[in-house]
C-alpha cells in the first residue's frame, strides 16, 4: 500500500504543470498504470476524452455541429474507454473510486465520462 496516494492524469497533449500528476497518453497506458499501482492506491484521476485524431475528427464532424459523438466511427481508446475500464475495476474488486475528474475540452465526450463515473 502506498502512504501518499498518486494522481493520474490521462492527456495525450496536455501536461499539468503541477509536478504530483503522473501522466499517459492513452488507454493501454493507463490500464497498465491502474494495474501496476493498484486502483485503491490513487487519490485523483483525470480523464480526456480525446485520444487521438479520429476522436478530433469526430468531435469537429459531429459533436461541434450536432452535438452527439458516433462512437462508430472513433475505433482508437477514448477516456471514457478508460472510465469504464476503472469503473468495471472498481465493482469486480469491490475498490472504492478516488476522485475522478474530466478535463476533456469535447464537452458531449466530458458529459459522457462523467455520467458513467456517476
């Protein structure tokens, strides 16, 4: 068990500027991460939805026009790929979540994480 518990903070453009985060960049990463840790080890996790250009094209062609994401057409790992990742860990391992946040500039792809947190 680790005394101070990590953050982790899922980006594949941005950094934090805050040196505490540990940071990936995408969904193999962060799986490998939580599984290397432990979920029960992590004090805060921040999620982006978009991880990589077709999530991008995605958001431009649909959710700035149309406000909806077609997941059909986004084949690479998304946050919320990863939210249900942690989410499907936290019930199999009867782990409480730490804090989970959304910092996704996509906001249909933002709504979608967060609800599947909640």
């Amino acid at each position: 068990m680790i005394q101070n518990k990590m953050w982790l903070y899922l980006d594949d453009v941005r950094i934090p500027k805050d040196n505490q985060w540990e940071v990936v960049t995408n969904y193999d990463e962060f799986v490998a991460h939580v599984n290397l840790h432990g979920l029960e080890n992590y004090e805060c996790i921040s999620l982006d939805h978009d991880l990589g250009e077709e999530a991008m094209q995605e958001y431009y062609r649909n959710v700035a026009t149309n406000g909806y994401l077609e997941y059909n057409n986004i084949t690479e790992k998304t946050g919320l790929d990863c939210a249900r990742y942690i989410v499907n860990l936290s019930m199999s391992k009867k782990i409480t979540l730490p804090k989970v946040y959304c910092h996704s500039a996509n906001p249909v792809g933002a709504m979608n994480i967060v609800n599947h947190i909640n």
